[in-house]
C-alpha cells in the first residue's frame, strides 16, 4: 500500500529580528525545519495569508489557504508601524478570532499569541490539525494552549466562514 500523504500546508515566518533570539518561537520552529523563516518580505511567496493580528477579516475554513500561511514576527511595540507596510504586498491579511495565549510571557491573555501559537491556531482553524500539534509539542507550554482553547477552536473549525466566526467569538465573549 502507497503511504498515506500527510495534511500538510507550507508556513512562512518573516523575521523582522526584534527578539530575544533564544525566546523566539519562530526561531524555534525553524530550527526543528517546521516553518521557512525569511529575513526578506520580498521572498515570500505571494498569496499566502498573513496573520494580521490588526485585519478587518477573520481567518476563517473559507479562507484559499493554497498558498500557504506568513507570521510577521517583530516586536508587539511594532506592530502597528509594520502591518501597514505590508499592504502592498500580495498577501491576504487576516486575524485570528478570540484565544487565549499559553505562553509564560502573555499566559492569559486574548489574542496577544506568540508566533508559534498563531501558526497553531490558523492550521487547527483551517482543518490542519496535527500540524497544529506538531509545531506546538515543541514548546512546554504547548499542550496547555490546546487545552484552554480547545471549545472555541473545535467550534471555530465547524464554522462555515469569516461572519460565523465572529458570531462564535461574540457569543463566547
Ligand atoms: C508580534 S509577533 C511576537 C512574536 C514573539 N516574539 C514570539 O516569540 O513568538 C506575533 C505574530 O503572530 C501573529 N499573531 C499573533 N496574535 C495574532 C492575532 N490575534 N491575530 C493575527 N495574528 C496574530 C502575527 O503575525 C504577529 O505579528
């Protein structure tokens, strides 16, 4: 028998190098060759969806995801000065619905996800869910961001598209 072909999309990390390299989620993942980390924007195959923690769409199992799934990882004092530049680019912005991070430095706290974490909800969200898994069993800190959010991302991944997400996240909320 052939063997069987794993659920896999393509995960992108634009780094823009304002981490405490040895914290880094992105780094982490790229040393385990889990995602492709680029220094350059340009380089990053266009298309693909951007986690945009700022953009008026929500990712959704409706989303085209062909082309896979970009984190800018930069510093969160950044971020509103670097996501606007990114609009030229050719890439679909979109922000994840209301989770919780489990990582030490935001333990609690709704929406502030690490790079790793954001990767792990978009791929639970669109279906790829041992990928999901996968990245997070790096970290020790990553079981437990299954384990509070795991209502809400298996609701978020029954839904249908972008406004039912918002209506899962505001009856959550
Ligand atoms: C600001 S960086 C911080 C990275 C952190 N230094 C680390 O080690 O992982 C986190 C990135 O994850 C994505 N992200 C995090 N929370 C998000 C949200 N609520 N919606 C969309 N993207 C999000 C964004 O691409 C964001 O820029």
């Amino acid at each position: 028998m052939p063997p069987i072909a794993k659920k896999h999309l393509k995960l992108y990390l634009y780094h823009a190098d304002q981490c405490h390299p040895k914290k880094c989620t992105g780094k982490k993942l790229a040393r385990f060759d889990l995602i492709n980390l680029y220094k350059n924007v340009n380089r990053i195959p266009a298309g693909s969806i951007l986690l945009d923690p700022m953009a008026e769409k929500a990712i959704s199992p409706a989303d085209n995801i062909t082309k896979g799934i970009t984190v800018l990882d930069c510093s969160w004092q950044k971020v509103e000065e670097i996501f606007p530049l990114l609009q030229k680019k050719r890439m679909q912005h979109r922000a994840l619905p209301f989770l919780v991070a489990a990582n030490p430095v935001n333990f609690g706290r709704p929406f502030r996800l690490t790079s790793g974490e954001a990767f792990a909800a978009a791929l639970y969200i669109l279906g790829y869910k041992e990928q999901a898994e996968e990245l997070l069993s790096k970290f020790k800190w990553g079981k437990t961001f299954f384990d509070l959010n795991k209502q809400l991302l298996e609701e978020y991944s029954s839904a249908r598209d972008s406004s039912e997400i918002i209506k899962i996240q505001e009856e959550y909320i």
